[in-house]
C-alpha cells in the first residue's frame, strides 16, 4: 500500500486510480471463492522435503508404517498441518487428523486426506501427493479467506500400504482381536498403534459415524499407466475395486525325479503351472478392465531332483464388480478341479482377503470432472486398481478419489514419479471440488 | 568232533560211516566256490545298528555327510570291515577302503561297495544295503575259505549325496579348486574331508589308475517302484541316466497386480508356467524312459499383489542316452523362445551339471543275470534314473550295479523299505557275481 500512499491525491484521476488499485487489491476477498489457487512451489518443497524422510539406503523410500521414519514423516506432516493454521490431535487408532471449524458447526465434516506410509522401497508419492495436496488446500483456503459451511478436515490414515489399518479402525472395519498380527515393522499391529501415538486398548474410540462425515475426498497417483499414456490431466475414479486373494494349495506325490516315470507322477508344480496359466485365459476370456494375478508360488520340497510334493500359490483378482470376481473365480475352481482330476492332484482354496468393490459417488464424480474442465484440464473415467483409504471411508460416507498421472505407470517403487505440473493440477482440482462440494446440499 | 569220536571204531561199517562224515563235514571246503551264502540274519542285524545312528528327532536318518552322525556310522562300518577280517585305509578323500589279498597279487583289484551317508530325513537303504551287502560278501568269502584270485576291495564312498564327492575324487573329476564349496554339514568340502579323516591338501592321491581296477560291482536299492510293483527280484542295470541340470532364468516385468491391465503385462511367472507345461510335453511326446522336471521355481518379488518380474527355475532332463538328452533340451529352448516372444519375456538358461550317462559293462550285466538266475529269482533289466558311485568309477573301469526292489519306490524318505529277503537276495546275487567275475579273463 505504500506505492498507492505515495501517489499524489491532487491528481485529476487520483480518486479513480485509488479506488482501481483498492478493487485490484481486494479482489480476492470480494470473489473468494471463484479463483484461489494452490501454491505449487510450496507444495513441491514439502513433497521434496518429505523424500528426504526415510530414504532407503538401498533405493527410494522406506517409510513403513511403525518404524522410525514413519514416526519422522508423522511428525514432519503435522508440522505442515500446523503451519497451514490446523488444530491437529491423534485418534486412538493413531490417524492423524487435522480441522478447519466451518461456518455452521451443525454441518457434517467435509474430509480430505490420504495417507503417508510407504512399502518397502517405494516412491516419495503414493500417499504424500493426496495428503500434502489436502493441507495444502486447506492452507489456501485459510490464506484465501475462504471460510467454508462444513468444518473441514485433514485425516492422515495411518499404516494405508500395511492392509488401510487406520481408515479401517474409523469404519469400523479394524477390530480388537485383530491388533496381534504382526507388521512389516517387526512390531504388532498394537504395538505399532501404540509407537506413533495412538491408543489401541481405546481403538474403538477412532470409529465414527456416517452421520458426521458429509463426503470423502482423496486426492492421489494413478499408480497405473493410463493416464500418463492417453496423456490426461486428471483421471475422476470410477470406484475402487473389489480384492479377493486365495492360498491356493495344490496337492501331489513328492518323489524323485530320476526314478519315478513321467506316467507315474503326481507333480503339484504341472498342476500350478496348468492353472496359472487357466486363470490368464479365464480373466482375458471375456472384455472388461478385470485382472487376475498368481505373484507367489512355494513349491515343496523345492529341489532340482525331486517331483513337487505341494505347491502354494497366491491368487489374486480384481474388478469392480463383485459378482464378475465370483463368477471368474468359480470358473477357476471349476477348471481347477479338471487339472486335478487329470494329474491326480488336489487342489484347495483358502481365502486371504475379499475386499468389496467401493464405488465412487456420481454426485463427487460429476463434481470433479466439472472442476476440471474449469481448470482447462483434461479428465478419463477409470477404476483404480489398487486400493486406497476412501473404500473404507465409502462403508460410511460419499467418497471419490482423483487420480494424477503416474509416469510409466510405475509404482510402488523407486522409480515411482508423477511431475509437478500433475501434482499442482490435481491439488488445484481437489481446492476447487472442496469448495463446490461445500455448498451442495445432499437430502 | 565229539559225537564222532563217540562212535564204536569196532564196529563193521564205522570205517566207511567215518569216511562219509569227514566227506561231508569237509563239503565246503572241496567245493568252496559253487555254494557259498551270505548269513542273512548277520546282515539285517547290521543294517539295524545302523539304523539307530543318526536317527533324526524328526524322523528317519539324518546321516548327512560331515556330520557326527556320519562319522559314526562311519565308524561303525570300519567296525563290521574289521569283524570281517578286512584291512582298512582312508584315502586322502576319505573314501573308506577295506581290502583282502588276491591270490595273484599282480591282478587288478576288483571292488565292490556303495556308500554310507544319507540325505536329510532319509532312509536306513540307500547306500546300506550295498555297503554291509558288500561287507557280507567279503566276510562269507573270508569265511568260506574262498580265495579270490584278485585281490578285493570294498570301497566305501564319502558323501555320495552331496554329489559322489569320494568316487569324483578317485576317477579324478573333484579338483583342488571345488574344496571350497559348501556342503550341507555347513563345512567346507576341505574341512568336511579333514573331519572324517581325509587329507583334502593331498587330494590327488586318492585318484586312480585305470589299470589297478578290474571292475566295479554296487549292489543298491532301485529308489523307483519298478521290481516292487512288477514283483521281480532283481534288476540288472542297464546304466546310470546322464543327468542335465539348468537354472532357467526368466525376466518379465514387475508391476502392480491392481492396475496394470492384463494386454499390459510382462509376467515372468506365467511365461514359467507356459514353460513348465512345455516341458511336460516335450517329454511325454516321444517313447521311452526319458525324463524332465522342474521341481523347483522362486517368483521375485513374491508378492500376492506384483506382476512376477523375474523367475528361478530348475530344470532336469535325464535318459541313458546323451543325443536324447541334447534334443530334448534343444526343443525346450525352442518353445521357451516362442514363449518369450508371445509374452514380452526373455528366457536364460545357465547350466548346473551335466553328468554323462554311465553304460553298465554288458559282461558284467550278462554275469549279473546269470548268478540271479543259479540262485532263482526273475530279472529285469532297466536304467538307474539316480546317480551312483559306480557312475564315477565306470569313468575308469567296467562297471554294473544289482537292484534290488524299494517297497513304493519310495526313497530319500523315511518311509523307504526294502525287504530282508530282498536284501538277502541282492547280497548273494553280489556274491556270486563276485566269484564268478573273479574267474573271468578280459582282454
């Protein structure tokens, strides 16, 4: 203001200049809500400085939940959470949460976030990208003066890469007689819950109600490569799909493999080998985005010179809808059965997980496109793959999730990148569907 | 003596009655070389101390080379060598040798025997019954008052299932420079050889020459289910299979199992397993004996949720003939190729061993059939598809290698059995071989 003080008020078109400059100036305080935008320096900073937070000595990032360097990546979260003007506290399943009070203290909370745990060897942005992209938002919003009608918050689920622990323990989904399993930190699960603050004797306290959250929001790295390939901005997720995995335990005769004859044999391994490759043709049998996957295989006893006795193999598969994993995996039990039949083996299932398909809220869907396209940004309905916190939070609440390209679609892994132009469009999405989504009014 | 001498000299007829009885209790000793048997009661009782050493807490021998419990046994066996009036020596491999004089010192030696090591969680057969088997003879010989016309020589090799490291170092195929592997005692070849007495820095001196063996005989049990599931005695041996062994390396890509579409992915382990099955084929496809097996494969990373990136396979092709072995082989590859290119992978193969089929002797395998049939028990020729001692030396001399049934075919197990009877039948097939080998004049 002290260039407009020095100006001389004696000019003719003094009073016009002034009240110009003054419009100018207080423009964003007059249309607060049609034009913030995110910083994206500063966002790229604390996505830099994070990298810098369990780097692997080996390659990429080590940030496990339960060890050291989650615990420093924890604290360096809620030091951001802080300086963006939040009031944090950590719930007794040990997720960090971050509020904005909104304008009507009746109003359901608006929650944005994702999660700041990696897998061993993993990229700095699966995760960091959604939960420093929504404390960002929220940052704009406070320096913008954006005062929304929901209290808005910032939840950091904690242990997202280990099974959704966290997101789990708030629907409800995590229970007591869960927490003795171990973790990749070596710690159990309430020994883990324990070492980054929260109070696993209580965990049922971290549960909520649907009634008090309005919608979920996530922003987060396709960790596919569609959209990096087809060259879009900004992928709005269709759902989340559903995730069922087997044991899968293939039963033959160990035996030597110089002195039994190829007819006499009853080898777990063939019989594997036929059905890993029946579960390719089944799930690329018929059109559709399903996948099915055999990543593991333990053949007993495992020796050059001895026939397989026991094979176990982990299958996994995947869609979005429910009914179309069911029907492929009976088709996998039904061809199962003819390759035991065949070799004289037996096969058995045992199921691992079944996570249901989330779908996303057309209402959030339609929310998000129509946010981008404000932004001049392309858009790609899509599933995701992989899952992420807001299937949980989808058990008690409308959810959607934005996804930002994921360079070669590599994940989960060093090589993991998304470039900062897609970080800042997608943070800038997230700003502008945080906003629109405040002022719906859902019956 | 006794009741004779009570006999009334007086009497008309005692002088002839005298004559006979000194006729008949002479018997043996004017037609030593036409009867002789083993003493099957000694023998079962022999192979029945061994049993208690290195019983595993576990279950069935664990008499694993280098071990105490091999030492033990090992003692044991120098034992029975010395009850049976045999001088022994440890070569500088530590090959338990226990000899008897020839009656012509000049001729070669002919030697028989097998081993006394075990695999983890073996049977109390393999390489016993061909060990004390040989020991019997040696002792029935001795006992007999046979005197061979070459000098004999039972032969005890070290660790034959940790690779015929004893029989290698006599034919000259272990050198200085494998010392330094491991074994799976945990020692050192050098420091497993010191242990049980060998001199691993003077190794050299256990090889042989060619010209001091006259041939090699191994009585063993047949490790497949051949004789016992046709109900035949014997089997004459008609060679050792060669035996190729490869780790098959293939290399996919790596990438998450949630959102890499089926069209997009390199997947090691279902290029593994459309080899695994090709294999199977390959084999089964032509008559014969002939066999192949992957009986071990690791999957990197492993995970229920990653696209297999790379994986480990072993592969083991085996007949009695070496061509049959290189085209089988050569036809492998060329299906790996095909499979390779349709998948995106690349397929490596890097040779673990390669021992060359050992042909029996036909002369030794004629006597064989011929001291079975004096005896009454029904033949069967056929292939050792297990590597033997007498593999290494047929390497230097003419070798053959008696069968005798394994109840199930089962082996390298606890559950292996071979039957008193059938022990008693091999070891006195052996026997006789040896006799009537001893009188046999090769140019």
């Amino acid at each position: 203001m002290r260039n407009i003080h020095a100006l001389k008020l004696n000019h003719p078109r003094a009073k016009s200049i002034l009240l110009l400059a003054a419009l100018i100036l207080a423009a964003p305080n007059l249309q607060p809500q049609s034009s913030p935008s995110i910083n994206s320096n500063r966002l790229r900073q604390h996505i830099e400085a994070m990298g810098a937070i369990g780097k692997d000595p080996v390659a990429g990032i080590s940030r496990v939940a339960y060890t050291d360097a989650d615990k420093q990546g924890r604290e360096y979260t809620i030091s951001l959470m802080h300086a963006a003007g939040l009031t944090t506290t950590i719930d007794a399943a040990g997720n960090i949460s971050g509020r904005l009070p909104g304008g009507d203290p009746k109003l359901p909370t608006l929650i944005i976030g994702s999660h700041v745990d990696s897998v061993p060897l993993g990229g700095n942005f699966d995760g960091i990208v959604g939960s420093f992209g929504a404390i960002e938002v929220a940052q704009t919003l406070m320096e913008s003066h954006v005062q929304l009608r929901h209290p808005l918050e910032v939840l950091i689920f904690q242990n997202e890469e280990g099974g959704l622990q966290g997101s789990r323990a708030i629907s409800g989904e995590l229970h007591e007689q869960d927490l003795n399993q171990s973790t990749r930190s070596g710690k159990s699960l309430r020994e883990g819950i324990a070492f980054i603050g929260g109070d696993p004797d209580h965990l049922s306290a971290a549960r909520r109600k649907p009634a008090d959250i309005f919608a979920y929001l996530e922003l987060h790295i396709e960790q596919g490569g569609t959209l990096a390939a087809e060259k879009i901005d900004i992928g709005v997720v269709q759902g989340i799909v559903g995730n069922s995995r087997w044991d899968v335990t293939i039963e033959g005769t160990a035996n030597h493999a110089g002195t039994t004859p190829m007819n006499e044999r009853h080898d777990a391994l063939l019989a594997a080998a036929k059905f890993i490759q029946a579960v390719n043709q089944i799930v690329t049998s018929i059109p559709g985005r399903q996948v099915a996957t055999v990543g593991k295989i333990q053949t007993i006893p495992g020796a050059y010179n001895i026939v397989s006795g026991k094979v176990i193999l982990g299958l996994d598969v995947r869609d979005l809808e429910q009914s179309r994993i069911e029907m492929l995996f009976s088709k996998m039990q039904d061809e199962a059965q003819k390759i035991a039949q065949a070799g004289g083996t037996k096969f058995s299932f045992q199921p691992v997980i079944d996570d249901k398909p989330a779908l996303c809220d057309p209402r959030l869907r339609q929310l998000i496109g129509s946010s981008a396209k404000q932004l001049n940004l392309s858009t790609k309905s899509l599933p995701s793959g992989a899952t992420h916190d807001a299937q949980s939070i989808g058990r008690l609440a409308p959810m959607a999730v934005i996804f930002i390209p994921s360079i070669g679609g590599i994940s989960h892994a060093p090589a993991e990148f998304s470039r900062p132009q897609d970080i800042s469009n997608g943070a800038n999405v997230l700003l502008r569907a945080t906003i629109q989504l405040d002022k719906e009014v859902w019956k």
